[in-house]
C-alpha cells in the first residue's frame, strides 16, 4: 500500500492508519492531507491512531506538522486512540505533541471537532 | 550469555519497518511487558533510521541474552557512513545535523536500559542497546 485512504465525513475528514508506515508513507498522507483540505474547505480532521503500536519521532512529527498545517488551513486536527504504551513512551522519547488536540475515542474526537466548528 | 543471534540488513526504509517488527517479536519472546516492547521497538525505529539516512545503511545485530535470572535484547547498529565528528553534540537533546528534531539518539538513550555509542569521522558508527526484561 502506497497511500492511506482518507475519508470525507460532511466537512470532516478522517484517516485511520493501519498499516506499520515508513516514512515516505507518513510524507504522502501529510501532502495528500493538505491537498484535500483545501479541496473541499474542511473544517475538522481526524486522525485514528489506535492501530499505530509506535510513534517516534518521525511519525510524531508528521503528527504536529499536520495539526499546525490544518490550522493554517483553517482546519481543526484531532488525534485519536493512542494506546497508553504509545503515549509513555513518546513522553519518554521527548515528544509532547503541543498544540495538538487529543481525545481518547473516535466518537470523543468527532464531538470536540463539532463543538470547535460550531464555536467558530 | 547469548542463547540466539543474528543479523537483519537496514538499507532502506522498509527495513526500517522490517527491523521493528523482527525486534517486537524477540522482546515479545524474551518476556518484556508492553510498555518495554513499545520503547524498545520506538528506539530500533529511531538507531535504524539514523542508520539508514546518516549511516548511508547498514546492519543490525540482534542478540536473546541472559544474566541470572532475567532476559534481555541486546541489538547493534552499525554502518560504514561518515560516522560522527563529535558525539557529545550529538547526544544533546534538539541538536541534528539533519532536518529531524534532534531527538533520535538521545531519545532513543532514555528508551533503552543500555546504550553505547561509538563513531569517529570516517569509521562509520556503532551504537549497543540494550533492554532487560
């Protein structure tokens, strides 16, 4: 797989990442992320991490590089389902993610999303 | 005492990925608890990568080992790049020579139990991790 699908939700859109990424991957989906912002005016991303059993440095990059783009974009990023071993270990590895809104479940991060878009 | 090694190629970035997944499964084998696992795995993520974009690739050597009662995986990188001019700077949190942000190696430190590092200008790079059940 060289892409991971995003999905369109009303003026959201979702990713769910899957697959164990390499870092081209991780490229790809940031420039695609952004394209397709701007494609149909999103107002919200979300991103589903729940299957992700690492995050280094890398990927947590790509993280907060898509956050602070989508804000440029006039869009709100919300990363969701990252197990706890996942979080210890980035705070560990010196990886706070700031600026980057979380919540624990997809169903969570879509009520944040709605209640930031409707306060706009 | 070593009960099982061997050697995974790190060339590429599918390596990368490669080397994760062979690392999760001897730190599964050798009992380490979730939490280990992740770091552990997040630092072969870190070394290989480093080995991969600085070293020009390389090698890692992976190693089951044993001292009393407790298990371990003990991993080598090592790579024939430009190696590393000063390695005090290197081991400083935020500083890279690269576009990254500067936390691979020391990241990576904090992640393990053991780490050694060698390099001199010319002579490629060799770091030792180590994470003990």
């Amino acid at each position: 797989m060289d892409r991971i699908p995003i999905l369109r939700m009303g003026e959201f859109l979702l990713v769910t990442i899957q697959v164990d990424m390499h870092d081209q991957l991780a490229l790809t989906l940031q420039d695609d992320l952004s394209t397709k912002i701007n494609e149909i005016s999103a107002k919200g991303v979300l991103i589903d991490i729940s299957a992700l059993d690492i995050v280094d440095s890398f990927i947590g990059r790509m993280i907060s590089m898509i956050s602070g783009l989508s804000r440029i974009l006039d869009a709100e990023t919300v990363v969701v389902g990252m197990q706890p071993a996942v979080a210890i270990t980035l705070v560990e590895l010196g990886l706070t993610l700031s600026g980057v809104s979380t919540a624990l479940d997809v169903e969570r991060g879509m009520k944040l999303l709605r209640e930031r878009v409707r306060s706009l | 005492m070593t009960t099982r090694s061997g050697t995974h190629a790190i060339r590429s970035e599918q390596d990368v990925v490669l080397s994760r997944q062979a690392v999760r499964k001897l730190a599964i084998e050798c009992g380490l608890r979730l939490v280990d696992q992740t770091k552990l795995v997040t630092a072969v993520s870190e070394l290989a990568r480093n080995t991969v974009i600085y070293g020009g690739g390389g090698d890692m050597d992976w190693e089951l080992v044993e001292d009393g009662g407790r298990k371990g995986v003990r991993l080598v990188f090592r790579d024939e790049g430009p190696g590393i001019p000063d390695i005090k700077q290197a081991m400083t949190d935020g500083w890279t020579s690269g576009n990254g942000l500067g936390l691979g190696l020391t990241g990576a430190k904090r992640l393990v139990d053991q780490f050694d590092i060698q390099s001199a200008p010319g002579e490629g790079t060799r770091v030792t991790i180590t994470k003990w059940n």
